[in-house]
C-alpha cells in the first residue's frame, strides 16, 4: 500500500513499539474503503474509527 509522505509523518508520531499494528490497521481500513493510497485525510478518518 502506497503512502503519502505527510501519512508517513503522521504515522512516526505513534511509539514504535505499536507501530506496525495501527499500520496494518490503517492499511485494512483503507483497503475496505476501496482506497489506495494512504493519505493524511484516510489516517484521520482511520485514527478517529478507531480511537
């Protein structure tokens, strides 16, 4: 899955240690959304889902 760089960004603010989870989970949303790059709008929209 593509990223933006400003989704990148806003992806490092996460700790490290949980990031590749909300990645995957980020990932899977946009992919239900029938979306194919991951924006900084589509991490919002992900990040407010699911908490």
């Amino acid at each position: 899955m593509d990223w933006t760089a400003e989704a990148e960004a806003r992806l490092k603010e996460i700790p490290f240690f949980v990031r590749p989870a909300a990645r995957k989970k980020i990932e899977k949303f946009a992919q239900d959304q029938g979306i194919t790059q991951i924006t900084e709008a589509t991490y919002e929209a992900a990040k407010k889902q699911f908490g």
